[in-house]
C-alpha cells in the first residue's frame, strides 16, 4: 500500500522519468535509491525510506522489475508522456481492483456515493474513519484498517488520478472528469455514439469504482444510495462538466428515460432539455496534419 507513506505523483514520475531516460537498460537499486534522496535529503534518521518507498509504489504498479537492480517493465520507448503512463498503471491496477490498494477505489466510491455530503476536509481525518469503518466495514477494523493517515495519502493521490479538485479551503470535491476522458476510448470502443442507458454500462465496466461499477456496488452494499438510475453528484458534474468542453454530447430530451444527472443543476440548452440522458455522443479529438 503505497499510499500509506510517503511517496508522491511526483517523486514516482521522477523515477519513471529518469529510468526512460538513461542510457544503462538496468541501475542499480543503490544508485537510483541515491538519486531520488541524496544526502541533502536524507530522513532526520539517515534513513532513505522515501526513496525506497518510491521504487516499492512503482513495483506495485507494475512499472517496473526490481532487485539488486531496477528496469522498465514496458517499452521505453513508449509514446505516451510519463504521466500518461503512471495514470494508465493507477487505472489498472488501483482504480479496476483492490489488492494493490484495498482502499483506494473503495473509500472513493463511498465519498461519491455520499453526495453533498462526500466532500473529504484533512481535518476530518477521524470522522471519515470511523465513519468508513461503520458503513462499509460494519464495524470490522481488521488487521489493516482505515485510518486518518491513510485518508491524507488518498487525498494526494484522488487529486493527481483525476477524481476531483481541491476548493479553497483544501477540501477535496469528488469529481471523476479526467479518469472518465481518458477512458472514453475504451467506453465508446470503435462507436461514437450510444445509447445512455448502454454508457452508463460500458463505464461501469471501465471505471468500476463510479456508479453501478463493481467496486462501487460492493462498498455500497450496505448503504442507502441514490434512487435507481440517477448518478450521483460527482458524476453528474463530470459528464456535464465533459459535455459543456465538447469532450462528449449529452442528449437530454424532455421525454427521455436515462440517468439522471439533475444533482449537477445542468444548464437548459438546445441537447440539454431536460435531466435524464437518451443519448451519449464521443465527439473524438481530431487528428493533428
């Protein structure tokens, strides 16, 4: 469980960054360790627990082959940006399941389905675990429970993975916008249009942490959620947050029978009429001459 220590976006971009770059097809583990936290930023203990927690995060994500030395798991020569590949990693193997970090896409999908009430203050940190252990867990704390410390690296990492935004007064506002553009490929597949009811589906299966996904369902089996077929907040204001950018075209008929995504108050225009969805148009991004 990377997120309980200390590693950050950037720290494991910096890792990946450098092993893409670097002439040598290995290094080894001493070197990048030195790398990532030489002596000016050594642990008051002389310790280098962050770097080593860095290159623990990047195994864990399937990034990268380690033991007395350290390679690239894919192609360096890869055309996707390093963050592209860091999120495509999160995606898979955090975002889509639950052994590398059980409570990564849980607690994510309790928040959201908590609506107004899902807004995640660090000041708060023992209300959200007590408050998580009683409605998902039941009570049960286990041998590796939730806690506030958990929650303050969950936070770091909501934010960089596209799960929402931080107001003012650095409290995270759940809102999946950029983990849903950047899997609108594998939604729409080789359509550009479908039915709402049928992208409501396909994103569950992509993104199964949002409304009606597996993980989502799982956390919130003993919860009272929304009433069927109406998203919850977070995801009312990412489509419509997506549909007023042009990323996608609502179609919300006043005689249509979708999801509703009324939480989000959607602005009345000529596609947005009414607040349940019939139709969902990928308007793909054209290709540069």
């Amino acid at each position: 469980m990377f997120t309980d220590g200390p590693v950050t976006p950037t720290r494991l971009e910096v890792l990946i960054g450098f092993l893409r770059e670097t002439s040598m097809m290995t290094v080894s583990r001493d070197m990048v360790i030195k790398l990532l936290q030489p002596n000016a930023v050594i642990g008051d203990d002389g310790s280098r627990a962050g770097a080593a927690q860095t290159i623990l995060a990047a195994d864990q994500l399937g990034l990268i082959e380690t033991g007395g030395t350290i390679k690239l798991k894919f192609d360096r020569a890869d055309k996707r940006t390093t963050r592209q590949i860091v999120l495509g990693a999160l995606d898979k193997s955090v975002l889509s399941e639950t052994s590398v970090e059980p409570y990564f896409a849980p607690f994510y999908s309790y928040v959201l389905s908590l609506n107004e009430n899902g807004s995640v203050s660090t000041s708060d940190g023992d209300l959200w675990e007590n408050k998580f252990t009683a409605d998902v867990m039941q009570g049960v704390r286990g041998n590796n429970p939730f806690n506030k410390t958990k929650l303050t690296g969950l936070r770091r990492w909501y934010e960089y993975s596209g799960l929402g935004w931080f107001d003012p007064a650095g409290v995270f506002q759940p809102n999946p916008y950029y983990r849903i553009m950047r899997s609108l490929t594998y939604i729409f597949g080789k359509v550009n249009k479908m039915p709402g009811y049928d992208f409501m589906t396909h994103l569950s299966e992509v993104c199964p942490e949002l409304d009606g996904g597996a993980i989502y369902s799982e956390t919130t089996r003993f919860i009272q959620t929304n009433a069927q077929n109406v998203c919850t907040l977070g995801l009312s204001h990412a489509l419509v947050d997506l549909h007023i950018d042009g990323v996608i075209r609502l179609d919300c008929p006043l005689d249509a029978h979708g999801w509703d995504i009324g939480f989000a108050a959607p602005p009345r225009e000529k596609s947005l009429k009414a607040n349940k969805i019939n139709t969902v148009e990928y308007l793909r991004p054209k290709k540069q001459k």
